[in-house]
C-alpha cells in the first residue's frame, strides 16, 4: 500500500489561523491561548502526559488516541520545532519538547538554516534544506513502511498543499476567533476541487472536518 502523507488533529480558529501572531518561546502561540484552541484535545482521555483520571470520551477522543496510529515519521517547520529565526544561536536548546518528545519518530524539520541531527528519547530530529517533495520522499525511507504525518505550522501545511502531496487531513475549527497569525485557510471550502470533505461537529465545540483526495 502507499505511504500516506497525513495531516492529523490540526486546530485551527474559526477564521483559519493555526497560531496567532507574535510568537516567541515564553508564547509559542502568539497571542492566541493554546489553551482555548486546543480545548478539545487537553479535555480528553487519550491527551498525552494526563496525570489525572477522568477525561472525555467519544469522538474528540478518538482522534487524540489515534495520533500516533500508524505513523512512521513527522514533517514540521521550523516554528513548530522552535521559535528562533535566521542561523541558530544555540545549539544546546533542542525545541519546545522537553527530554521525551511526543513524536517516537524520525522528524524532519524545514529549514533554510541547518543544523546536525539529535536525538531526544525515541525521537531523532533532521534539519532539512529542501523543497516538499524532496522531504517527503526522506521522511517516507525513513518511516518503514509506515505513514507520514504532516505536523505544521500552518504555512507548511500550505506549500504541501500547494504542491498537491497531502492525502489526507483532519483539521479541528474550534469556535475561537484570532484576527491575525499564521493562516491555514481564509475557508475550508478553497479545498473541494482537490478533496473530498466530511464535516462532523463535536459536543465540545470544535467541528471536525476530514479531506481526503478526489
């Protein structure tokens, strides 16, 4: 079978932004409230590093639990890898994620700035000067078979749409408005002459809406 390239669990707010602006290390959001877009995801059971008991069930569940299924490697941009800009300053400071990345997979992240390869716990990351199909074609020997995720930000999310690698995505549009960031889309509906679309609102206020290509 055919190694998918896969968008998973990507929130975005209700006008299409997957970040707000000004993002910086204390804010890797911007000025949005990850805690307000991402809502949907931290109430559930399955969030990874949930230290308590209870959490929701049903579908936004689902979709938190099944993450990881059947994913061999991750794509990103810089900015999700980190918030620094231009040559790296630090090599010691190896990302937002902390000694135990939650990926447990090869990383490839986009750069026009690279850096040697590391490795956190399970997770190796790559720093790649390439266009997306060039990525892609790394990120898949590296997956074993497996698919590839497409993690983001947004503007990445966009050159692989743009250059018509994606098969599939999930993307939440949680009922928050943010004016202004890094933008996905302006409707989900510029989509349709490539994807088919499946829209299923949840109990928790987000919408998801599931493409697939035509």
């Amino acid at each position: 079978m055919a190694q998918l390239l896969r968008v998973q669990n990507f929130t975005v707010s209700r006008d299409g932004y997957g970040a707000g602006k000004g993002q910086s290390l204390e804010r890797p959001f911007g000025h949005a409230d990850p805690r307000e877009l991402m809502a949907w995801a931290l109430a559930t059971a399955s969030f990874p590093g949930r230290t308590g008991p209870g959490g929701s069930r049903g579908l936004d569940d689902y979709f938190t639990r099944d993450f990881a299924h059947g994913i061999g490697a991750e794509i990103m941009g810089r900015n999700k890898f980190g918030p620094q800009r231009g040559p790296w300053q630090d090599h010691e400071w190896r990302g937002w994620w902390g000694e135990e990345p939650p990926f447990h997979t090869p990383v490839f992240v986009m750069t026009h700035h690279v850096r040697p390869s590391f490795t956190l716990s399970d997770t190796t990351f790559s720093f790649v000067d390439a266009d997306p199909a060039t990525v892609l074609e790394q990120a898949r020997a590296a997956a074993g078979g497996l698919d590839v995720r497409l993690g983001g930000g947004a503007s990445v999310v966009r050159q692989f749409l743009d250059a018509d690698l994606v098969d599939t995505l999930h993307v939440a549009v949680a009922p928050v408005e943010l004016g202004a960031g890094s933008r996905l889309w302006t409707s989900p509906d510029e989509l349709l002459d490539r994807f088919h679309r499946e829209v299923v609102p949840s109990p928790s206020g987000v919408t998801h809406h599931l493409f697939w290509r035509r």
